[in-house]
C-alpha cells in the first residue's frame, strides 16, 4: 500500500500527462490513463499508480467509470449537455490539484 504522500507524488506526476483543453493538445483526457503514462515513463510505481486510480474510483462512488458520468448523475442530462469537454477537463485538473493538497498533508 503506498503512502499518502506517494500518492501525491502520483497525482502530480498525472498532471503532466493530463490533457489541457486545448484543442490536438497533447495529453489523456482521463486521470487513470494519465496516472498509467506516469507509471509507464518511471516517474511512478505501479504501487502507486494503483492506489491512486483506487481513489478516483472510491471518490467516483465505485460505480461511475468516468466524470462525465459521475457529473452527469449530479445534476442531471439537461445540465449536462451544456458542459464542454474543456469544462470537463478544467475540473479533472482542478480535481487532481485538490487531491495534491489533501495528500500531502
């Protein structure tokens, strides 16, 4: 079980695989993916890159895959439809830089 600053580590080494918003900018879309690019250039372990895609998933409730489906279910189809994938983006990396600072401490 990795720590809770190796986890940390993880994060931050997914935020430089994670995509921008920008359009044919480089990059995942998805915060497990961009944790496996981290794994697979050594900047992390496969320890830790699990533990981390672990809290992602327990954050999304187990149940949803991804944050558009999770955002989805929050506040519903209607809404939904008016989010953009760059919006959606934004909230992966503001998620992660959340996740930074709580793992961290």
């Amino acid at each position: 079980m990795a720590s809770k600053r190796q986890i940390a580590k993880a994060f931050k080494a997914a935020k430089k695989y994670l995509w921008k918003g920008e359009i044919n900018g480089p990059g995942t879309s998805y915060i497990c993916f961009a944790l496996s690019k981290a794994e697979d250039n050594g900047d992390i372990t496969q320890e830790q890159s699990d533990c981390a895609c672990d809290v992602i998933s327990e954050r999304l409730g187990g149940t949803y895959a991804t944050v558009p489906s999770w955002l989805r279910e929050r506040i519903g189809a209607r809404a939904f439809n008016k989010v953009t994938f760059k919006q959606i983006q934004a909230y992966r990396h503001a998620w992660l830089d959340q996740l930074i600072k709580e793992f961290s401490k």
